[in-house]
C-alpha cells in the first residue's frame, strides 16, 4: 500500500502508546514521510519530553497503563500552548467519538490503523494546527 506525498510543512508528532505495535506503525510512517515522533510508553513519562520536545499533535491510545485519553487532554491543557489530540483506539465506537470530539479531541483514529487515513487526519490537524485565526479590528472612535 502506497502512502500519500510528504506534508508541505514540517510535522512533529508525539505517540503516547503501551503498545508496540502502534509505536512500530507510527515509526514507520514517519519514517518514510520524513516527519518528527517522539513516543512514550505512558504518560508518566510523557510531559518530560513534551517539555524538551515540543509537538504540534500528540498521539494517544485510549487507554494506558496507568490512566487514559482524558488525562493526557488534561495534561496537555495545562501547557502554554496545548498541541492537538488525536484518540486511537480498537474501541472507537460512537459514544468515544462523541465524548471525545466534545471534550475538545481533534479526532479519533480506529485500529486497525490505516496508513493512508494517518496522512489525512494528520495533514489536516497540521493545517488546522497552522490557522492562524486573525481577530476583526474594530474602528473605534476616538474620545474627546
């Protein structure tokens, strides 16, 4: 199975997984497209290298060894510029994708996982992450 072309803008991606294989898929992926991943096993050791490291989008599995999805939104909130979310799970049934988009999750990603449907959703999060929202000036006038 081919992959799409490389993002036009750099990516930098954090996985959070105790699952090998989906740091072996992600790595791959990434790999090939050029693109930045750093990983953890948990979250535990998650906001260390956030910290040192950076990213625009994390990666998460649905559950941890120690906690789930919802602690690393937590987490990643408290941050001075909180990167987006994206849930991977095997359960990702409709009850997790509502709860999740409305928490405020980019989006969620159903194992087994696809490496053409990883390029979209994260070229489009990349672009979503890259909006630059311009506030409308308001003429005021002046004060005599």
């Amino acid at each position: 199975m081919s992959t799409p072309k490389a993002l036009l803008k750099p990516l930098s991606a954090f996985l959070i997984s105790p699952a090998a294989e989906d740091h072996e898929i992600f790595g791959d992926l990434f790999r090939r497209q050029g693109w930045t991943l750093g990983h953890a096993s948990s979250i535990c050791s998650a906001p260390a290298v956030l910290s040192e490291n950076p990213a625009s989008i994390v990666i998460t599995e649905r559950d941890l060894s120690v906690g789930n999805w919802k602690d690393v939104l937590e987490a990643e909130l408290a941050m001075p510029a909180p990167p987006l979310l994206i849930v991977i799970s095997q359960l990702a049934d409709e009850h997790l994708w509502a709860e999740a988009l409305n928490l405020g999750v980019y989006d969620v990603l159903a194992k087994p996982l696809d490496d053409i449907e990883i390029v979209r959703v994260l070229s489009l999060a990349l672009n979503h992450r890259h909006e630059i929202p311009v506030a409308p000036t308001l003429a005021v006038p002046p004060t005599d």
